[in-house]
C-alpha cells in the first residue's frame, strides 16, 4: 500500500500532555506520537498500530504521565496517515 503520512506539532504544557494524546488518539488516523522537550530533544516515542487504542496503550501512557511530570513545556508531534 501507497500510505501518504503528516505530522502535525503541538506546544502543550506538561500537566496537559496526556489529556491531548488522549484526544488525539479519539480522533483517528494516528501512526505515531513523539514527545519532545521544550529544546527539541525526542523523550518518548509511541508507534500507534491501526486499531490498537485502549488497553494496549495504557503502559505506553504510564510513562507519557511520567515524563509529563518533570516537563513545564512539550511539543507533541503526532504522525497521520491519510
């Protein structure tokens, strides 16, 4: 298959970073979500499998919550398939 992807950015505060991968996810097409530090640095990476929301995610937003807490500001760069 001949997938055609983007990405879209997201400046989220850290207390927030969750609640909007959450949201994201409920809107559908998502391949993948990367969180990054306010420098840029890539702290988390999630590849989201078509279908796979839900229980198989929650680790995956265990530690989400855990890198939020020490974050002030993140960038959530989630990846779409079209």
């Amino acid at each position: 298959m001949n997938e055609k992807t983007r990405t879209e950015e997201f400046r989220v505060d850290g207390e927030k970073i969750v609640a909007k991968i959450k949201e994201l996810l409920h809107e559908g097409n998502i391949r993948r979500v990367i969180i990054k530090d306010k420098d840029g640095k890539s702290l988390l990476e999630i590849p989201v499998t078509f279908g796979v929301v839900g229980v198989l995610l929650a680790p995956q937003l265990a530690a989400l919550a855990a890198v939020a807490a020490v974050l002030t500001e993140a960038t959530v760069v989630v990846e779409k398939s079209e």
